[in-house]
C-alpha cells in the first residue's frame, strides 16, 4: 500500500479559488485585535511545527509522537479550530515523509486522523482532508488487527463519499453570483457597500441588512458548490481507489465490502465497479 498522492494543477485552481476569495472578501472584516491574535497563533503554529520538523531529521517517530501529543494538548485547550489546525500540520508532517518504522508511522497518522474525525462535526473540507490522511495503510501488520483497521477506515472514506453526494446540488447555477457589495435600498443614495450603520432610517437599515445576509448565505452556497465541483470527482475516485487496494488485501471480506457499500452507496453500478476491481486483484 502506499499513500494516495494528489496532484493539482495550480493555475487553473487559483483561477478558480481567487474569483471565490474575492466574494468572500466583502464578509470578511477583522479589527486589530483579532488580526493580532491570529498573527501570533500563526507564528505559534509555525515554531510548533518547526519543532517536528528538527525531530524528523533524527528519524526518532517516539519523539514526535511524543511531541505531538504534548504541542496538540496544549492547541486543544485553545479551541477546538485551533486544535484542527495543529492537527492538520503534524499529520502533514507524518503523512509526507518518511520516519521511522513505515508500519508505525502509518498507525500513528490513522490514529490521529480517526481522533479529529471523531471529535465532532467538521465542515466538509476539513473532514475530506481528515480522511485522505488515512489513504496510508501499515505494509505490516497481523491480520485480525488489519482486518479491524480497514473495517473502520472503510467506514470513514464510504462516509465521505455520502457527505459529498448529498452536498452536491446538481441544478445549481454556477452564472448566478454572489454580489460583491450589496446596495442599500435606492432611496437612500448610498452607494453598494456601506456599513448598514450608514442607514438612518430604521426600516430601510433592517431591508439592507436582510440582503447582506442573504447574499452572505448565497456567498456560502457559492462556495460550497465550487468546492464540490472541483474536489467531489477525485474524493469519489479516492474512495474506490482506497476501498479497492484494502479489501483485495488479505484477509479476504467480500462479504463485508458488500454490506460497506450496500450500506452507504446507492448507485449500484458504483457497489458493483468496486467488487469487481477487488475480485480482479483477488485473480492475480
């Protein structure tokens, strides 16, 4: 088994991201404080990871385990973004390079990646990173065990796979956007934009704030949708790519990889596209 590499062409994804920040931009105002705390969360987070990355070099996986599992105490109690955001900065770490015993480092990734997963709700981007942590399966390891770890990521990806078929809005339209700045009702004479403070009468202030936020909530809608159109087709091909490579893997489970799929996928040729591929491998 080896990890799931995924390659993006980053022309064409800054042209597709950018046009999205720049709606998200009108929503998004920090005063200085906050944008002062964040620095130094930043600069934080980044020393923490420094810290790993002086560990890596030793090719020592206690250490950074050890490490680790201190740095993401102390990050919890900060919150639980600020925990997921550490989280996802070890596991890079463990997912990209090569430490120590390949077996031990794959169950010490599974083992962090499945505790975020189990933490609570995360957005959709987030657990989709989460799970594709797990795409690195121990080349050893006892078989009653394996069979039981690849149960439980099977479950996680076949997860994924649910949560971005129900996201994806398929009548949605994509040439409907999102208003940069949203104008205040004509008779006032303001420009699009201003601070709903700028609207004196009391009426008209509650209309402009009404379609701040529902152009706040097409803004996320908008997103959402593009995020699926340009991440849902490889999160299905990771899923069958995991699913297939684990159960054409001893012990054999058709039975249990047919309950999996009737449980969480609908589409049968998608159940049956994915039993075949284990059967093939099953042949070689």
């Amino acid at each position: 088994m080896k990890t799931i590499a995924i390659f993006l062409d980053f022309p064409a994804l800054l042209a597709r991201v950018l046009p999205i920040i720049a709606l998200m931009g009108c929503i998004q105002v920090f005063d200085s404080a906050q944008a002062v705390a964040q620095e130094e969360q930043g600069s934080e987070l980044k020393a923490d990871i420094a810290k790993l990355d002086a560990l890596r070099s030793s090719n020592n996986l206690d250490a950074i385990r050890t490490q680790i599992d201190l740095d993401s105490a102390t990050w919890h109690k900060r919150g639980r973004d600020a925990f997921i955001l550490y989280m996802y900065r070890a596991c890079g770490e463990l997912s990209s390079y090569d430490i120590g015993n390949p077996s031990q480092r794959a169950l010490l990734l599974g083992q962090y990646a499945i505790s975020v997963l189990q933490s609570g709700d995360l957005p959709l981007p987030q657990y989709i990173q989460f799970v594709e942590f797990l795409g690195f399966d121990p080349p050893v390891m006892d078989e009653p065990a394996w069979k039981d770890l690849r149960r439980e990521k099977a479950q996680f990806w076949l997860e994924a796979w649910v949560r971005v078929s129900k996201a994806i809005d398929p009548s949605f339209d994509f040439d409907d956007r999102p208003l940069l700045n949203v104008p205040p009702p004509p008779s006032t004479g303001l420009p699009a934009g201003v601070s709903p403070s700028s609207v004196k009468n009391p009426q008209l202030r509650g209309e402009y704030e009404h379609a701040i936020a529902l152009n706040r909530a097409k803004i996320e809608q908008y997103n959402q949708q593009s995020w699926l159109k340009l991440n849902g087709p490889r999160v299905f091909k990771e899923v069958e790519q995991y699913l297939g490579n684990a159960y054409s893997r001893a012990p054999s489970d058709l039975q249990e990889l047919q309950q999996l799929l009737s449980r969480y996928i609908q589409d049968a040729s998608v159940r049956d596209r994915v039993l075949r591929e284990v059967r093939k491998s099953a042949k070689r």
